[in-house]
C-alpha cells in the first residue's frame, strides 16, 4: 500500500526540481556518447534516419517511462527496490533490485568517465593544447598508463559523495549551479562551432536522412539505446528524485519538459561537434567526407578519441581555442556530475530503505562502486564491455517497469495519476497503447533481433568484449543472485513500517 510522510523532504522549489532531473537526463551521453553514436550510424549521405529513429523512441519510449517513474516516485516516497515491491508485491524484489543495479552499475564505469573529464579540464586550463594526433594521444597515454584513472575516478566518487550527503536539499543546490551553467556553456561552444568555415557541411550532414537505413533494425536498436542513455528513463532515476517531488509539481508536465530539454541538448552536443570536426578536418586538413566520418566512428574504444584525442586538436587550431577548451571540458565535466550524483542517489536511497542510515548506505555505495570501477579505469576495453552489456540491459529494464504497469493496469494509472490534476496537462489514450504494445512489444523483438545477430564466430566467448555470450552471463549471474535472495531483499523492503508492501 503506498505511504508517505508529511515530514519526509521534498524539493523547495519547482525549478530547483526541474534542474535536478534535467541535470538526471542531461550528462555525458548527450556530449561523449551522442555525436559518436549518431555517426556510426550515419549513412553516406547524412545521420538524418538515425535522428527520427531516435526521436520515435523520444515520444514512444522515454516520454512514458519518464510518466511512469515519476508517479511512482510520488505514489511511494521510496526508492527503486521498496517500489516494486510495493507495486508488484514481495515476489516483484528481484526485478526493482535488476533495474536498480543496471543503474548501478553503469555508475562503476560512468565514474571513471567524469574523473576523464576532470583530468582534462585541468589539463586544458594548465598545457597547451596539443597541436598533432600524436600529441594528443602522448596525453591520454600518459593518462591510461600511470595510476591517474584510479585516482580521479576517486575525486568523481568523492565529489558525487559529498552532492548527495544532506539529501535533496544538497542536490538540488548543486543542481541550481550546475545545470544552468552548462546550458550557457553548450550555447557559446554551438555558437562559436557555428561561425567555422565549413562548419555547415556537418550540420547539413548531421540532419540529411538516407530513408533506406530505417529498414535495418539495428539503427532502431542503437536509437532506442542511445535514448535512453540520454533521457536515463527506465533507469529508476527519476523515481528516485520524485520521491522528493511536490504534489503540485505536474507529473506530465515535467516528464516531457524533462526528456524533450535534454534531447535539444543534444542535439546542440551534436552541432557543436560535427560542425567543428567538419570545419577543421576538412577546411584546415584536408580530409573528404569519407576520412572525416572515420574519425569520428572509430576514434578508440568507449567513445574516448573523439572527445578526449580529437577535439583538444580542433580547439587548438580555433580562434580562441584555449578558452573554449576549458569551456568544453567544464561544460563535460559538470553534465557529468550533475548525472552522476543521481546515479550515486539512487543505490544510495536503496539501502535507507532498507535500514541503514544515509552517512552509512553512503559510504557503502560510494565504497563499493569504486572498488568495482576500478577494472574500467585501468582497461578500456573493460570499460567499453560494462558501457555494452549495462546499456543495452536498459532495455530490459524499461520493459520491467512496463510489465508492471501492465499488471495492474495501465488505464487505472493514467485515469488516476495522468488525467484531471490541477494545473497538469492530461495524456491521450495512445499513452495507454503504448505502454500496453508498444513498449514489451519494441523491447523483445528488438531483444530478439540482436540475439539473433549477435551469433557470430565468438558468440560463445564470455570474456570477449561485444558477444552475445558476455551479455547472457553477467545478466544471468545478476538476476539469479536477485531472484535467489528474493525473499531476503523483500524482507528488508517490508521490515520497516515507511517502506511496508
């Protein structure tokens, strides 16, 4: 049965909550993950296919969970675990304690990306930028080989730590200053980025589609990731955060404010970076097309030469370069906290509700996510493995929280929570169709598809980084480790009287 508390924190305001779950959805996937992403699966003419692929999901996948998450979050008062089992009742323990953990681990290597980012905002305010690919890559060498992933994954964790340490009051302090100073900063990098010779080249790139490639699954599969990698719906991070969420706050209103903000900042993410890889590599070195979409595809493991090797090069032959290096890197670095500190929040709340003081269920999150970070921060091919397996585990998760629903009714939901609230807009029956059919319905067959694609020579192989057989077996340890301990995990859930079923 759901309960609250008349005492229990909330948000002090609406915009300082808005912040805070803009500053969820808005991280380095929009600026490290996205421009890459959109050009793998460009065709030769333009990247325009990908971007409707991935504003269909935008509308049909991300909008509704982000509903779905939020009136759980007010509903229940509790975080993503105690939720299901309140929802589902205590059988439904080991499928929250999945989602919560996909999020989780995301966060061990997510991390060692921001501790990146710290590493070269601080290098970008004290050396030159360099000036050749060769200098580029002597810094991220010199980076990888000596123990400074291991010591800025620290400082992120520590930092992340520290945000989140009083509640929501922190966070959302936190939020106010970070969110609205890396809009600034993304507006004046696709501003300046804009005004390059040659920079329209790469805008007309990114937003030419080639409608052939809609018929292939797997730019669906990739948009449907990507999204929610940008928005973080399915996640448990907006439930987190809306257990902190006025009754005045409106649910709908804010789900679509939320995802439709953050995909306008990336798609400003990706003018910035194809209209400044297009300008330089082509007006200034000389590359076709062809050489300049390599380069952004293929620019090392996890994403990392794109934004960390080539972009340090582009600023430096810019005008101005310097300081918008150090703009760019901040502006990475802060999306990168202002996502990470609800990823830390939200294991974080877990184990309050299941007893342990906030100090200590923070010191654990914190202690443990290091710990299990570390493999990412000493290999990249590790890290590139956890960003695969972890993220394509979003869409099951999505699908979990849809199940759900389905189980106990989705038009209950919407008659109740998403239609007739003061001051809220109300969603249409197709919200219903979509949760109903189409999501379950988009998660298996695209799960299906890629399953069946993903038999390949080493399909087998546990250990390689991209098998289907890597993915199978961290899911399958996962969830038989959760379904295993069921009873015990609901029974945490449920011994305290704020957290009961």
């Amino acid at each position: 049965m759901p309960t609250s508390s008349a005492a229990s924190p909330r948000f002090s305001s609406q915009w300082g909550f808005f912040l805070s779950v803009l500053g969820i959805a808005v991280g380095t996937g929009n600026i490290w993950r996205f421009p890459r992403i959109a050009a793998q699966n460009g065709g030769d003419d333009g990247a325009g296919a990908f971007l409707v692929a991935w504003l269909v999901f935008l509308f049909a996948w991300s909008i509704p969970l982000i509903m779905i998450e939020y009136v759980w979050g007010r509903k229940h008062r509790s975080g993503v675990v105690a939720t299901f089992v309140k929802e589902g009742g205590k059988g439904f323990a080991w499928m929250g304690s999945f989602v919560a953990f996909v999020a989780t681990a995301i966060t061990f290597f997510y991390s060692v990306v921001v501790g990146w980012c710290i590493y070269y905002l601080l290098q970008s305010i004290t050396s030159p930028l360099p000036q050749t690919t060769e200098a580029a890559m002597q810094v991220w060498n010199d980076y990888q080989s000596g123990g400074w992933p291991l010591l800025f994954h620290g400082i992120a964790m520590g930092l992340g730590a520290l945000a989140i340490w009083k509640g929501v009051s922190s966070i959302e302090r936190v939020n106010k200053v970070l969110v609205p100073t890396l809009l600034v900063i993304v507006l004046i990098s696709v501003v300046r980025a804009l005004t390059l010779p040659g920079a329209w080249d790469g805008v007309a790139y990114l937003f030419t589609p080639d409608w052939s490639q809609l018929a292939h699954p797997r730019i669906w599969i990739e948009a449907l990731t990507q999204n929610a990698w940008d928005t973080g719906a399915g996640w448990g991070l907006f439930l987190t955060y809306a257990a902190y969420m006025s009754t005045k706050q409106g649910i709908v209103k804010n789900a679509v404010a939320t995802a439709v903000g953050n995909n306008t900042v990336s798609i400003l993410a990706a003018l910035m970076v194809f209209a400044t890889v297009f300008a330089i590599l082509q007006t200034e070195m000389g590359m076709d097309r062809a050489e300049i979409l390599e380069v952004m595809r293929t620019s090392g493991p996890a994403s990392t030469g794109l934004t960390f090797i080539w972009m340090p090069q582009l600023f430096e032959r810019m005008f101005l370069g310097g300081p918008l290096a150090i703009l760019f890197f901040l502006g990475l670095t802060f999306a990168g906290f202002s996502s990470l500190i609800a990823q830390l929040e939200l294991p974080t709340r877990v184990f309050i509700d299941a007893g342990l003081s906030r100090p200590m269920a923070i010191g654990a999150v914190v202690g443990v996510s290091y710990l299990l970070g570390i493999p990412s921060a000493v290999n990249l091919d590790i890290l590139s493995n956890q960003d695969f397996v972890w993220g394509v585990a979003l869409m099951v998760s999505g699908a979990f929280v849809a199940l759900l629903v389905i189980r106990n009714g989705v038009t209950a939901m919407r008659d109740t929570y998403l239609t007739g609230q003061e001051g809220d807009w109300n969603v249409s029956r197709g919200w219903v169709y979509v949760v109903q059919y189409f999501i379950p319905v988009a998660a298996i067959v695209l799960l299906v598809w890629w399953l069946s694609q993903s038999v390949t020579e080493n399909w087998y192989d546990p250990i390689a980084t991209d098998s289907l057989m890597t993915v199978l077996a961290q899911w399958a340890v996962m969830m038989g480790l959760f379904f295993a301990g069921n009873r015990w995990i609901a029974q945490k859930m449920t011994d305290r009287p704020d957290v009961g079923a």
